[in-house]
C-alpha cells in the first residue's frame, strides 16, 4: 500500500481504456483516495459507468483557465490538501496527424501545444497551493518527442514541448516538496491514438520493437505511476522514465 491515506487527482480518464485509468487503477490498488477530473458532460458520463458512485468528478477543461481555476477550488474546499496530480491529457486536431509535418497549421499546433502541453503548467499552477510536502505529479509522453513517427507530427513536437515543461516545473515545484516527471509510455489503443493515421501501424510498430513481442499495458503503466507518485520515487525528479517494454532501445 505505497499511497495509504494519499489524495491524487486524476486527469483524463475518458474510457476504461484510457491511460488515467490504468493509472487510477493501480492508485486506489495502493491506497490512495482518487478524485477524477473530466473534460465535459458526454465523458463525464463515460467516467460514471467506471468508478464508485461515491467519487468525486469535477468538470475542468484544459483548454480554460477558469474552468481549471474552479475545479482546484473546489478540490481545496471539499479536500483541503492533495498530495499528486495524474496529467493524462493530450489533443490535435486529426487533420494534423497525418501528411507532411510542413503543412500543420499555425491553429492546429497552437491547439495541440495549448491543450498537450501548456495545461501542464496550467494545472501546476492552480494545485500548487493545495500540494502536500512532499507531493508528485505525474505527467504522460510518447516517444514520438524524441523520434520521428509517421503521422504523429505535431503531437512529437508537443511531448517534446512537455517534457521540456517537466523539466522546467520539476525545478521550481523542488522549493515546494512537490516532484514533477513524467512517463514515456509504449503505444496502447486508446480514444486519442485512433487520432493518428495509420494508428494500428503505430501501435503494432511498439508491440514489434519490444524484445519479448508483447507490448506494454495499462496496469504496467498504471504502476509505474503509483510509484511515481509514492514517497519511494523521492530521489526521482524531473526525469523521464520509459515505460514501453523496450522499444526504445532500438
Ligand atoms: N495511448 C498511447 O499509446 C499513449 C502513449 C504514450 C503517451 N500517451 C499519452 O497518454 C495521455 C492519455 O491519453 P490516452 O492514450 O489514455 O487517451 P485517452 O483518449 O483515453 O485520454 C486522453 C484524455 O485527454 C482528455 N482531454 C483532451 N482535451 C482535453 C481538455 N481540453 N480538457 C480536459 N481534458 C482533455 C480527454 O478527455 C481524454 O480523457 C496523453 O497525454 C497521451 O498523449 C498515450
């Protein structure tokens, strides 16, 4: 029980496919309380068929700082303090996945960079002041930020963006006890991967360039994560730690 009596935030849950939800998973496994944040109405009712009645879901779309601004508020009046923050978040537009990196559009990679990597600081920004000593957050990469994918396109340019925002927040969130870092994980099919053209491609690619042929899946991420958020990560700061079975290593 790495995370007894820890209260996490986790961002992005849109099915029980999503990334957030192998983490939330493995957190409540651990011990923690979860308390889930969604983007609108029709994924809140996605998140409602998964977790107990009892869990709070709060609205809070990335792409307002109000509506970012509202949901901390609400989580420090109703929780107080939480002790880490689950970032899975990430979109373009699907014509920006696909064809020549050259002709992504100023709005298409101004949106993918807005909502994939500039919500990062948003987030931080507003759970700072509710953060424990010590606290975590966790965000989610690809690949993609460090090697061309075919198709992935401006979403590399945005994790590339991220994880550099890791990196930048993990040093001044030290002052605050509060560990910033985030996990490179493999490919998974999930809502925001059909995003990508030829995502089965992109998908078997991963699952091929692992050295036992089995690609990575939501419960090894989702431990990782628990990890990373426990108090045993405490020598873990701004760093990025693979999670794809290999794939990097080719
Ligand atoms: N699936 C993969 O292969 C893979 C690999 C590495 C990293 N990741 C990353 O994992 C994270 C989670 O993605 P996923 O693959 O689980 O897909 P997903 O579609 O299940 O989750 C993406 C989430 O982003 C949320 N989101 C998008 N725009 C938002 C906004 N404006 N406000 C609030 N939330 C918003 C969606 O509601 C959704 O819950 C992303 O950062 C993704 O890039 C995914």
């Amino acid at each position: 029980m790495l995370l007894n009596g820890k209260k996490i935030v986790v961002m992005g849950v849109a099915n029980k496919k999503s990334i957030a939800w192998g983490c939330a998973k493995a957190l409540l496994e651990q011990g923690a309380e979860v308390i889930y944040t969604y983007q609108n109405d029709r994924l809140k009712k996605q998140i409602e068929k998964l977790v107990e009645t009892s869990s709070d879901l709060i609205e809070c779309d990335v792409s307002n700082d109000q509506s970012i601004d509202k949901a901390f508020q609400f989580i420090g009046e109703k929780y107080q303090k939480i002790d880490g923050v689950v970032h899975a978040i990430a979109y373009a537009n699907k014509e920006e996945l696909s064809g020549n990196i050259s002709d992504v559009s100023r709005a298409g990679f101004s949106l993918a960079h807005d909502i994939s990597s500039y919500s990062l600081l948003a987030v931080t920004k507003y759970a700072k002041p509710l953060l424990n000593d010590p606290g975590s957050i966790v965000s989610l990469t690809y690949f993609g930020s460090e090697r061309v994918i075919p198709n992935y396109n401006v979403m590399g340019i945005a994790k590339a963006s991220l994880e550099a925002a890791i990196r930048y927040l993990a040093s001044e969130m030290a002052s605050h006890g509060v560990r910033v870092n985030g996990i490179s994980a493999g490919a998974i099919k999930t809502l925001a991967v059909t995003g990508v053209k030829d995502y089965n491609e992109l998908i078997k690619m991963s699952e091929d360039r692992t050295p036992d042929k089995k690609g990575v899946t939501l419960e090894e991420i989702g431990n990782t994560c628990a990890f990373l958020l426990s108090d045993m990560a405490s020598g873990i700061v701004g760093d990025i730690i693979y999670v794809d079975k290999g794939v990097h290593l080719s």
